[in-house]
C-alpha cells in the first residue's frame, strides 16, 4: 500500500523442498516487477544474455524457450523484451534467464538505422545486421509492432523508440510504375481518349 512515507516491501524466497537446511539450490532465482508499465507480458525463457528492449525469436528448443532474433520478416519471431510490464503471466516451464516478453500494450524497442531512421507509423522487423535489434519494414513479412512515435536517432547506426505491438504478417505496400509501362507523361497526358491510348477500348464493367 502507499503512504506519505517511503517503506519497504519484504519478500520470502524458501527452497523448492523442505530438507532440514536453508540451502536455496543453485540456479534459483527470484523476479518482481513495479505494476506501473503500459504492456501484457508472458514470461518465456533463454539461455541468452537479452537485454531489455530487444526481440527475440522461438529457439525451437522448448515450448517456452526464445532466443535473440536473428531472421528478419521470420515467422519466428517472438516479440519485444518488456521493460516494464504493467501485468505478467507465465509458468515456470523453461531453462535459463526468464524472459517478460510483451503480447500487448507499448514498449520500448532498441532499432538499428539500416534502412533509415524509422518514423511515427512505420512497421517494425528484426534487423539483418544487429541481433535482437529491430529495423524498418520494407518488404512484406513478419513483424513485431508499429513505432509509436519518431525514433531518437543515436548516430551510431542505431536508435530507440517506442513501438505498438502487432505480432503477424505484414503486406508493404505495392506500387505500380506506370510510366515503364505507358510512357513517362502518362498521368498528363490521359484524357478522354484513354480507353484508346491503353489499348481499353471495347472493355465493359
């Protein structure tokens, strides 16, 4: 509970079995979070150093098991390390480091810079060049969220940003040059003739 002063939060971490001692085994560990983050996270596991902001990928080795992504556009692709999740669930099934990986809600994310500084509105993938980092989508893939607001360029070839999380297939965009196809004055110079000059003439709804 909150009071006018600051006070201390205690918590008892007893051994999985009772044995007589007060041996806590090796590999034991112990998390707790502040509820105060914008984002739903499950808890996952890896046998990776991760760090928070980044993305991670399925490891193939568990149900629960990811690792730092590596594949861009992957179908693999697990979602973003949560900073602070504002709520988690999960079950103690994996090995290695527990890992709070967000399902939805916002989130920091780390970025590279390889294909531009990513803007307010661009889909977010996993870089090709930095592992676990994300970059601008420019292709249709698999993505991990949609950058909130304008990326902070840090002049390293990378940057930090906020993203939405939208886990799934994303379409780019198709543009069509028309100009390879019917001259480069096309869209000037159509007029009520077009049906002729593309070849239309005849075609009916």
């Amino acid at each position: 509970s909150t009071g006018a002063t600051a006070g201390n939060v205690i918590v008892q971490f007893g051994q999985n079995a009772a044995s007589g001692t007060s041996t806590i085994f090796a590999g034991s560990f112990i998390t707790a979070y502040r509820i105060s983050g914008a984002d739903y996270a499950e808890i996952y596991y890896s046998e990776d150093r991760m760090t928070k902001g980044t993305i991670a990928q399925l490891s193939g080795s568990g149900p629960s098991q990811i690792r730092t992504a590596t594949n861009s556009y992957s179908d693999q692709l697990g979602g973003v390390y949560s900073t602070q999740p504002g709520s988690i669930v999960g079950e103690a099934d994996g090995s290695g480091q527990p890992i709070p990986i967000a399902l939805s809600g916002r989130v920091p994310i780390l970025l590279s810079t390889e294909n531009g500084v990513p803007k307010a509105g661009d889909m977010i993938t996993a870089s090709a060049t930095i592992p676990g980092y994300g970059m601008l989508a420019t292709k249709s893939g698999y993505i991990v969220g949609q950058l909130m607001v304008d990326a902070v360029d840090n002049g390293d070839g990378t940057a930090q940003g906020f993203v939405y999380v939208r886990h799934g297939y994303w379409q780019a965009p198709i543009t069509i040059d028309l100009s390879a196809i019917i001259g480069q004055n096309a869209t000037t110079q159509l007029d009520n003739n077009a049906e002729a000059e593309l070849g239309l003439s005849g075609i009916t709804a």
